[in-house]
C-alpha cells in the first residue's frame, strides 16, 4: 500500500506512535489506523526524481506525493503526459495522491493539454493545477474548460498564465467560473495571456 514508499521515515513514525502506546497488542483497525498516519504525516512535495520511475515508458509512481512540481529540468514527451494523465485517474481516496499539479515550461502544447483535460474530466484528487509557461493556447483551452464543467472534478484553483489563450480562451475560463454550480474554482490566474481590455 501506501507505505510501501519512504519505508525508513514512516518506520519512524510508527517507532514514534508505538512509543506513545506501549508494547500492548493493538487491534487491526489500531495497526490500520497507525500506518495511516505514519503515511500522512510522511507525504512531501515531489518532483520528477521522485516520481518518473522509468523515464523511458513514462512510468509514474505519485503515491506519497501531495505536492507534484515538474519543470524544465525534464523534457516530457506526450507519451510521458499520457502517462502522467492515467496516474494521475488511476489514484484513489486509497492511497495518498498529489493534490496540487504544478508543470511550467513542459510544455504541454495542444495533446498534453488535451490528455490532462481527460483525466481530470475523469475524476482525479488534484485541487490546484498551474500550467504557467505550457504553451496551452486556445484549443488546450477549451479542452480543460469542458473537463472543468464536469461534476467530477475537485479543483478549486486553476493557473494558466503565460499561455497564449487569448480573448477566445479567457471568455472559455470567464464562462466557466459564471456557470453557476458547474465548477468548485475559486482561484483563477490569467495573466499575461493576449487578453484584449473588452
């Protein structure tokens, strides 16, 4: 499970939460509870070192990692977005996922938005995405509006700055955050985007 990850930081919590107990046999759902909260409090914020297990076939491994940073340290194909996109749906309320995607200069371009915009249209945890720097444009745009507007999406902050989306893509984000009840956002970053002053 969870705690197959950072085997020697969450042995330390649980020598940590033992401790406070005693050498008492606990129940199951003691032990269950225990190595729960030794996964909590062990979760970091991630880059790809930690997650792009085989850079070759895009493998990703986000347990643990509630925080996901990715910039242009490494170059990601749309094979590796893709990749990114089904781990990213693939993670449940089981094990300990990113909550907040941050990918500057990937860049994703059209597909890799598109693919992300899928997942997320999918259901995944994540709660803030920022994209600055992506090369997303209008298209990539309007693919993440409409996964947006679906009822299972959790985000509530979205950043697409630098991104080339234009007056076209900023009315797409504006009816998004108009439509009542059809998204949770509540912070949007637009900035330095081609939006005309209309």
């Amino acid at each position: 499970s969870c705690c197959l990850q950072n085997s020697g930081e969450k042995r330390a919590n649980i020598r940590r939460l033992y401790v406070l107990r005693g050498p008492t046999v606990l129940p199951t759902a003691s032990i269950r509870l225990l190595i729960w909260l030794a996964c909590a409090s062990a979760t970091r914020d991630c880059t790809h070192e930690h997650v792009l297990v085989d850079t070759t076939d895009g493998e990703w491994q986000l347990h643990n990692c509630s925080v996901l940073t990715l910039s242009p340290a490494v170059f990601l194909s749309e094979g590796h977005i893709a990749a990114l996109a089904d781990a990213l749906a693939d993670c449940s309320d089981g094990v300990l996922c990113p909550t907040s995607l941050a990918l500057q200069t990937v860049p994703l371009n059209y597909e890799g938005s598109r693919v992300l915009a899928m997942a997320i249209a999918n259901g995944t945890l994540l709660t803030s995405l920022a994209l600055a720097w992506n090369a997303v444009h209008v298209e990539g745009t309007l693919r993440l509006t409409e996964a947006l507007a679906t009822n299972r999406t959790a985000l509530t902050s979205l950043t697409l700055d630098s991104n080339g989306i234009g007056d076209v893509g900023a009315a797409a984000v504006a009816g998004l955050a108009a439509a009542n009840g059809a998204t949770r956002l509540r912070h949007l970053s637009l900035a330095a985007n081609l939006i005309s002053d209309e």
